[in-house]
C-alpha cells in the first residue's frame, strides 16, 4: 500500500456522496465557496511519536508550536489566510501535566504570531506515545485560491527559500545531535503564512503548495493533477548550508511554498517579492506538456530515481 494509493481508494470509496458544495480530496486543503468571492478551507494534520517526533529530541514547547505551523503551512499553501484551529491530543501517563502546559505554551505562541484562535478540539489519553491532530480554518477571495491541478505548459516553477536544512537537521538528530541549528531549524518550521497571501493574490501564479515531503515527491502531487510535465534544473536549486543536493531535493518538512507561475511574468514576481520579502523566489525549472519529471544538469538529461519522503 502507498499513501496515495490508499487516498485514492477513499476517494472513490466516497464518490457517490454529495458533496455539500465542497471541493474535496487533493489539494492541500478541502474549499468550501461562500457567497460573493469568500471561501473557506480546511486541512488536517497528525503527527504521531516515534513517526513524527521524538520526544527526547523535541521539547514540550517546539512539539506545540510546530504541530500548528505545519497546518498553518497548508493554509499558506492555499494563498489566503488562517483563521482558527482545532486541536486534538492523546497523552501517555508518563506525560506530565507540566509538559502539557509546556506544549500548549508553544502552541499559543504560533497562534498569536499569526492571530488565529484555538476554538476547539479533545483530549484523551494514549496507551503508547502522544499523537496530536490540528484542524486548521483559512479564508480568503476564491479568486486567490491557488490549486495543484492548474499549473500549465511553460509555466516557470519557483521555490520560495532554500531548501534540505530541515533534512539534514533531521539527520543530526538522528545521530545524536541534538543542539546544532540544523536540528533547532528542523524542530521549529516557520510557515509563510504572508508570502502564501500575497502570492495568493498574485493572478500570475497558477498552482502553488508547501513542501511538507520534498521537492521530488511534491512537484510530482502538481504534475499528475495538472497532467503535466517539468524539468528542474539541479544547478538552480537552492541548498541550504549545511545540507546537499539530494537532500535539498528529496528531504522533507521544509516547509517552503513550491509554485508555477506564468512565463512572461515571472521576473517581474520574483522582483516584486523579493521587494516585499527581501529574499529571493528562486527559479528552478519550467512546466512541460509532456508528462514526467526530468532532471537536468547543465541543460542534459540526468537519470537520477530520486523521491521524497513515503509515509508508507
């Protein structure tokens, strides 16, 4: 079984039900329309210990905060902003009220950065580690919504900061360092929570989503629903120090926003956001009407079966 094998056998198991007015199952979050130009979108995220996390590698306060900056992302991702959250949690006994208080503390403290309220949620008690699902709320114009399936032949692709930090932080963590600032980087994402609205708003970008499993799994999610191709030039791609290029284009949780913009705008985006950001949007390739990935360096062809992370 594959992650999205299996999401497509609920996509079809569930077919025949109405849908309610809702746009569902594919991108990074589900689109309710309201009336005039409004709508709402929804994601869900889980992250399970041992999965996820390590709870000796992560304090109580950084697990808070990065549970709700990951859904934040995808709201990111959708170009409008977030407005709420919902948080679910399971706690083991040897879970104690004082690392509780400690998680929701880092939790609060994302939610007021980006003004969006706890609402809701459960809490119960696990009989082997914690695991933690947030629902987060957007809203915004219909019109700023941004979609996997609408990237076109010819369209550049960007990506909005440098990428593979987090996967060597992970790898650091791993072996057993747990201080380093690749390790604090990959336990503290930030979402671009402003960067998402304003290229939401921006009718020149055309497909946009975070970069939560990788480059090479996640720019393949954009091409089968817009069933198109690319080519990404590895010399372009941005590798944060610290990281190299494989890791850059396959680790995970980067959190960056990956999007495909039209052709005869895109130098005029990139200097307009780097104006607003004072960072760059990076170009890393173009959008082909020919299906596939391709790989390329110094302009040929690179055989190279790279993939992102697999949750199965």
């Amino acid at each position: 079984m594959t992650e999205f094998g299996f999401i497509e056998q609920i996509r079809r198991l569930f077919a025949s039900l109405p849908d309610q007015g809702f746009e569902g199952i594919g991108d990074d979050c589900a689109v309710l329309p309201l009336a005039g130009d409004e709508a709402l979108v929804f994601t869900s995220d889980l992250l399970t210990e041992g999965v996820h996390f390590l709870r000796h590698a992560t304090t109580a306060r950084e697990l808070g905060g990065k549970s709700l900056a990951v859904n934040l992302s995808d709201i990111a991702a959708m170009g409008v902003s977030p407005v709420a959250t919902l948080l679910s949690i399971a706690l083991p006994q040897d879970a104690t009220q004082q690392w509780a208080l400690e998680f929701m503390e880092g939790y609060r403290q994302v939610a007021e950065r980006y003004a969006t309220p706890l609402i809701g949620g459960d809490t119960t008690r696990s009989e082997a580690g914690i695991t933690i699902n947030v629902t987060a709320i957007g809203r915004g114009p219909v019109s700023h919504l941004k979609r996997r399936r609408d990237a076109r032949p010819g369209d550049r692709i960007f990506v909005t900061g440098e990428l593979g930090g987090s996967g060597a932080g992970l790898r650091e963590i791993l072996a057993g360092h747990l201080d380093t600032p690749l390790a604090a980087l990959h336990r503290n994402p930030v979402p671009q929570v402003d960067e998402g609205r304003w290229l939401g708003a921006r009718h020149e970008v055309h497909a946009m989503m975070d970069l939560s499993d990788g480059l090479a799994s996640d720019l393949r999610h954009i091409l089968d629903l817009s069933h198109t191709g690319a080519e990404i030039d590895l010399e372009s791609i941005p590798v944060a120090a610290g990281a190299d290029l494989q890791t850059a284009a396959c680790g995970g949780e980067d959190y960056k926003l990956l999007l495909t913009a039209e052709a005869s705008a895109a130098e005029r985006l990139a200097a307009e956001f780097r104006i607003r950001f004072g960072t760059p949007l990076y170009p890393i390739g173009r959008i082909t009407a020919q299906e596939g990935l391709v790989w390329l360096r110094a302009g040929q062809p690179e055989a190279l079966d790279w993939r992102g992370f697999s949750h199965y």
